[in-house]
C-alpha cells in the first residue's frame, strides 16, 4: 500500500511539472486525472464501507471452557458494483475459530455472498466476546484502508471446566484419600472395645465368634463413629499483578484446580472444605453430588478482588478443622508469612501440601519451597503451561 501510494504521489508531481512547462489540454488531462484518482478511490473505499453486509452466529451463548461449538458468519455482497477486497479479522486472544485465518479475504460480485462453517473454542473463563472483530475494506488501486469495527460482536460466557483426575497426586501418599480406609461407611469405622450380649436384629458381621465361643453365649461388638478423613482446601483470590493474558490464565488454573480437587472428593466420598475471601470468608462443604454442584455456580461468579491475605484464612481454619482433615493450599503467591504460618500448623501435627500457580520463582521462594519440602510438605509447581490434570495427577 505504501508503494502504491508513493507512485500516486509521483506521478502527480510529474504530471504537475509536465502541465507546467508545456501546457495543453492532453498535459492538463493527465494532471487532473492524477489528482481524481485517490478521490475516486477514497469514495469507493467508503461506499463499500457503508454498503457491506456481515453475519454471524454462534451455537450457543454459555458454554464450558475448551468445548467446541458451532460457529459460522457470512459476508454479503448485496450492492451493484463488485467489492474488490474485503478482509475479515477475528478475535483471537481469548477463543480460537478453526480454518479462521485461511479464509479471511474476499472479493465479492454484485449479489454474491460468502459463508463459513467452522468450530470455535474458548481458551479461558469469563465473560468476552468472539468471533468477527473487525473488517478491513480496501479500494481497487489499494491506496486506502478503512476498518469497519464490528459493533454487534458476540458476548459469550464462558464456564470454567471440571477436570477428572484419577488420583490427587497432591496429596501425602499416606493420606491419599482415595486409599484412605476412613473412606468406609462411617457409621462401622472403628469397634469399640466393648461387647455387649447379642440382640434380635444384630449383623452377623457384628458377632465377636471368639467371645461367644469362650462364653458359651453369642456377643456383638459396639461400633462407633470415626470421622471420615477431611480435605480442606484455601482458594487465594487475591488481585495478580501480571499481563492481562497471563492473569486470565492463572486465575482459570486455580479455579480449576480447587473444582477438580473438589471433585475429586465427591466422587470418592470425602467431604471437602473450601475456604477463600469473596466480601468476606466464605466456607463451602461439598459432601455430595447438591453441594458441588452449588459451589461450581459459585465459580462462575468469582472475582480476583480479595484483600485477606492467605495465611489469615489459614489462620481462620484451622478453628474448624478435625483430626483427619489435611489441608491443600492453592495460591499465586508465596511469602515468608504465608511459609512461617504452614510451618506452624505443620509442627501442630496437621499435613499441608502448597499447589504453587507460578511461571516462575525467585531465590526467595525456592529456598522457602526447599524447606518446606525438608519438613514434610508436599509442593507442587504449576506454569502457564501446565495441563491441571497432569500436575494433580501426578
């Protein structure tokens, strides 16, 4: 365009010089001519500008982050001159439209239309827009651009996803809640040393045989309640200071993460508690199928505005937590209060492990993550990179 654009500018200048010094109507011709061709140029460029049509349509307005979903937009012709070049230019930070960018650039007859059938995916959570973003429209002799900006662009919501992960990779191996036998039906965990005489309606499984053997009268044993082993999970919400991209991106693998550890437990019949600072300390227990699927909603509505620090909701839980309850912190930022305050619930008996959501760490923190490794806590890096499912995994 810029080379186009310097032989206009030539050839007006040469055009001008020749109708200077030898006069007459051909040199007057050619430099007129050379002074209306960007006009007639500018005008065509606008006219397009004012008489193109666009579509698009999307199969669905809410949907869960990485799903494919139907997406097609056509581009119209409905005038009576040919558009010589029109450029279509996607939105393609946050989702992705497959074969989007090989058919982008269009030339259109009079009553011609074009249209594309594609599969489009949203990359992260939240609530943006897709599809077409703008429209570049050049004139014959591309001598000028004009951008048409989409105004009715299409809002979508994007849900964050739910991960299975077969095992919580996560968690201390002698803890690991899936192996953990407290994971049994609560009312039989654990037998009390007292028998007492058989009963009418008593389970065989009760029946001490060696008891009943020796007393020559059948005896059952007392069970009582153990309670089941407990995952606590603390969710930081506080505000990342990084790059617009970077940020979307950290704060969808937290989520993610707490919603797959969450769904980890439900499934394997653990209750889990979930703490972290929405307006004030919020507190949800999934112990089923009901509450899971209320915290998910919760998600949804999130936002990266909290001011408590980590190691005070930390502080705050450990009011409410049990003996078999281990604790899984999920944060983008590491401290030395945060480290001395998991120190001091780790010396206290209970089990920690960090899930640490960096792209990279300074000598600070690896020292601090080294120690807390040497006292037993469990620490696990996770980059902008990384698949949740495989760190959890693992």
């Amino acid at each position: 365009m810029f080379f186009n654009r310097l032989l206009l500018f030539i050839l007006i200048i040469a055009s001008g010089i020749f109708a200077s010094n030898f006069g007459g109507n051909v040199s007057y011709a050619l430099f007129y001519m050379s002074l209306c061709i960007p006009v007639i140029s500018l005008i065509y460029t606008y006219y397009v500008y004012l008489r193109f049509r666009i579509y698009q349509e999307i199969g669905q307005r809410v949907l869960v982050k990485g799903e494919l979903i139907p997406y097609s937009f056509t581009i119209a012709n409905e005038d009576y001159i040919t558009f010589r070049s029109v450029k279509v230019n996607f939105l393609h930070d946050k989702s992705t439209i497959w074969n989007g960018e090989e058919i982008k650039d269009y030339c259109l007859l009079p009553g011609q239309a074009e249209k594309m059938e594609t599969k489009l995916r949203c990359n992260y959570r939240g609530e943006y827009c897709v599809g077409a973003n703008t429209v570049d429209i050049i004139d014959y002799l591309y001598l000028f651009r004009i951008t048409y900006p989409i105004a009715s662009k299409l809002k979508v919501t994007v849900l964050p996803r739910v991960v299975p992960i077969s095992r919580l990779g996560i968690a201390p191996v002698k803890r690991d809640v899936k192996n953990s036998p407290q994971l049994h039906n609560a009312e039989q965990d654990a037998m009390d040393i007292v028998t007492r005489k058989y009963q009418t309606g008593d389970s065989k499984k009760q029946i001490h045989w060696k008891l009943s053997a020796k007393k020559n009268q059948l005896f059952s044993r007392n069970y009582i309640t153990n309670p089941k082993s407990e995952v606590i999970i603390l969710m930081d919400l506080r505000p990342i200071h990084e790059d617009d991209l970077t940020t979307v991106i950290i704060e969808d693998q937290i989520i993610e993460s707490t919603l797959a550890i969450a769904n980890y437990c439900k499934d394997n019949k653990t209750d889990a508690r979930i703490y972290y600072e929405q307006s004030g300390l919020k507190t949800d227990v999934i112990r089923g199928k009901t509450d899971f699927d209320l915290f998910y909603k919760r998600c949804i509505e999130i936002h990266f505005n909290a001011q408590v620090p980590l190691e005070e909701i930390l502080g705050e839980s450990k009011s409410y937590a049990g003996e078999n309850s281990f604790y899984i912190l999920i944060t983008h930022n590491l401290d030395f209060k945060l480290y001395k305050s998991i120190l001091e619930v780790s010396e206290n008996g209970s089990e920690l492990s960090l899930l640490l959501i960096r792209d990279k760490v300074n000598p600070d923190e690896e020292e601090i993550i080294k120690s807390m490794k040497l006292s037993g806590i469990t620490v696990k890096l996770v980059t902008r990179e990384d698949e949740t499912l495989e760190v959890l995994n693992a």
